[in-house]
C-alpha cells in the first residue's frame, strides 16, 4: 500500500538554519528529489513538513488523491507520522497544501518531548510515512549529529 524508497542521507542532505526573526531554528533535509523535509521548532512543538508528496491515498476510500493542479483533498484524507526506525508510525491528520510543482506539502504539530523526535538521533534511518510516496532516510553519523544539535538549540529555545 505504501511505497517506501531509501535515500542515502548525508552531510550535504542535512542544513542547520539558525532562528531568525520570527522563527526558531529548522533543520531541512533535501536529496535532490522533489521530495524534502523541513523541521521548525517552536516554543512547544516541532512543525514537521513533507513537501511534493504524491500518490496519496483516501484511506477511508481507498482512492487516489489526484497530485494535479485541480486535485482536492478529501476531508481526513492528508495522514502523515514520523518514523525513527523503531515501533509503529502512529499517523495522525496532516494539514494539505497544493505544491506548486504537483503533489501536496503535508505538515504535522509534534511536541518537543515525542519519542520519535528523540529516537532520530539515535537511529539508522528515519522516514515521514504518508499514504502515498515514503522515503527512508539511512542516517550516518553525521546526520545524527545534525538532528542532535537541532533537538538540542530546539529545547533551549523553550
């Protein structure tokens, strides 16, 4: 039902972006692909965004969401969790919004003290599960380390 696709995930993948102006920090991953990540923090929470997700799929359905300019999204339709590589993803409604370049940015509110926030930097790989297009992400070293420095300026943002 879903299909999930590796990604190496290195160095140059991961971007630290300090806070700025109205913003906390953000840590974006990007391997070339339509498909990218971008994790903000804020005071309580992590905003979690999978951007140009296609092939989405209306679990309550079972139809395709169309990824066209004209496509609508069905109502509890955009379902998205993080995964760092251990346990069950537990999905939960996703905010949709047409990309420009096809397909849906999904994002999701995840408070700072998840588990799943905290297993990433420990993991070997991670992934954001969506019905449609999935990605997993192989973490190296020093991709932990990049998700563990973002956990860490994320928390003393508080």
């Amino acid at each position: 039902m879903m299909l999930a696709l590796a990604a190496r995930a290195e160095a140059i993948d991961w971007q630290l972006h300090p806070a700025e102006g109205g913003r906390g920090v953000v840590l974006t991953f990007d391997a070339g692909q339509r498909v990218s990540y971008r994790f903000e923090c804020t005071v309580n929470d992590v905003i979690v965004t999978q951007k140009g997700v296609t092939k989405l799929m209306d679990l309550k359905n079972g139809q395709t969401v169309g990824d066209d300019a004209q496509a609508v999204m069905s109502p509890g339709a955009a379902m998205m969790a993080l995964f760092g590589g251990k346990g069950d993803p537990r999905f939960i409604p996703a905010d949709a919004v047409k990309n420009p370049a096809g397909g849906w940015d999904l994002t999701i509110h995840l408070l700072k003290g998840d588990k799943q926030l905290t297993a990433i930097g420990k993991s070997e790989m991670m992934s954001l599960f969506t019905t449609g297009y999935t990605t997993a992400v192989v973490m190296d070293a020093t991709a932990r380390a990049k998700w563990s420095d973002f956990m860490q300026r994320c928390e003393a943002a508080a």
